[in-house]
C-alpha cells in the first residue's frame, strides 16, 4: 500500500475527504507542511502535497496530479506580520511550518519590496518575538488568529499577484518515484470527488478546525485547487527565481 501524506490545514479538507471516501486504498497521514516535505524527501512516504520550493530538492519528483493548493490573489493563510512598514523591518522570522512561503518572503524582499533584512528559522511560540523592527511570517490557520494583533500585514500571496500579475502555488502533489499512470488516474479521481463535495466535506470535517471565518468562502474564494497551465507558469518562474 502506497504511503501518502497531506497537509493538516483547513485548505486540504476537500482532497482528505476525498481520498477518505475513494477505494483507492493509501495509507494516508496529516502534516504540517515542512513535516510533508521531510517525509518525502527522506522515502518515508511515497506521495504528498508538498511546499513546491522543495520541488528541486528531489531526486526524481513527478507531480501527481492536476490539483494543487493555490490563490489567486489575497490568501489570508500566509502573512508577513509587522509593527512597522516594510522599509523599517530588519529581521524576518521565518516560520518551522513552512518552506515554501519562507522562499517566497526572501524572494519579495530582494527583488520586489527592495529590502535587505536578516532572517532566522524559528521554533515554536516564535510568534510572541514578532515585536517592533522584528516581523515574522505565519501560515495556515493560525494566521487568522493574528489579523487583529498587528499594524502592518502583508499577504504574501497578494504581493506576487501584485509582483508578477500570477497566481501562486503553495503546495502540490508530487511522488519522489513513477507513479502508475491508472494510480494516477484514481488518484485524481479521488481528489476531484472531494473537491466537487466541498459541502459534505465541510460538513465532515470542519469541527476539527476552530477558526472563526467562513470556511466555505475560504475554500471555494480564495483557494484554488486546478493547476492550470498559468499556474504552472507561476510555479517554474518562482523555481527559477530561488534556484
């Protein structure tokens, strides 16, 4: 049985659901998304939906599917948090959570806000150290929790939107080994079933979040889950920019 690992965000409901309900038959476990990526990267497991900026770190990755997590725009998941404006921050803490959005916060420091701050990989509770000229980049769900907390906010996703006019891909499905093609098939098949009963998902799995917004607006508005042939432009031209 093939070993998969999803992200244990709100934003994976519908492709949990959908493999939870499939008979396809994996061994399915939840992560946060720098757990996902180490267990892939490491053969722990054979597929999963992974911070894209780890895309290059692999031997012989294959993306899976055509669905991804991504926004077109606005994310509201994956901020940069700050008491002061951009120009006067001089260290960025950069979330344990992510890969991916910590890529991106150094690419828009150095090539579109045009700034040149330190950053450090944090540990947990570094959320309390996000003070005066110190900011910090929160994702997933818990970013809802700060919104009310800081002056300054800047959506990461919203700031390449504005950067390059695309959208951006957070996270992808990718095996580190040839998946077979009818796999492949069902496997998208599944993810498309919990996609297409955002409602029943929801409705399923949506107690064990306790975040106080709309979650179908969420997961129907500001996630995107095609891959379409713009995203994966968006995607090669982040590649390129941290190789």
């Amino acid at each position: 049985m093939l070993k998969v690992c999803s992200v244990s965000y709100l934003n994976s409901i519908p492709f949990v659901f959908g493999l939870e309900n499939s008979e396809i038959g994996v061994d399915l476990s939840l992560d946060i998304p720098s757990r996902c990526a180490e267990k892939l990267q490491q053969d722990e497991v054979d597929l999963a939906l992974v911070p894209v900026a780890i895309i290059p770190t692999l031997e012989n990755p294959s993306v899976v599917s055509p669905f991804c997590i991504s926004s077109d725009g606005a994310v509201q998941t994956v901020c940069l948090f700050s008491e002061v404006p951009l120009d006067q921050i001089d260290t960025i803490l950069l979330d344990y959570h992510s890969r991916t959005s910590n890529a991106l916060v150094q690419l828009l420091c150095k090539h579109f806000w045009k700034i040149q701050p330190h950053f450090i990989d944090s540990t947990s509770d570094f959320e309390k150290d996000i003070k005066g000229t110190t900011a910090g980049v929160i994702i997933g769900d818990r970013a809802y929790d700060y919104r009310n907390r800081f002056s300054h906010i800047y959506d990461l996703s919203e700031e390449w939107k504005t950067f390059t006019g695309l959208p951006f891909v957070f996270a992808c499905w990718v095996s580190n080994k040839p998946m077979a093609s009818s796999f492949e098939k069902l496997f998208s098949e599944a993810l498309k079933f919990g996609i297409s009963n955002m409602e029943l998902a929801l409705s399923e799995k949506s107690d064990s979040f306790d975040t106080q917004i709309d979650k179908m607006n969420y997961l129907t508005e500001v996630i995107s889950y095609d891959l379409t042939e713009e995203k994966r432009k968006s995607m090669k031209m982040f590649l390129d920019f941290i190789s």
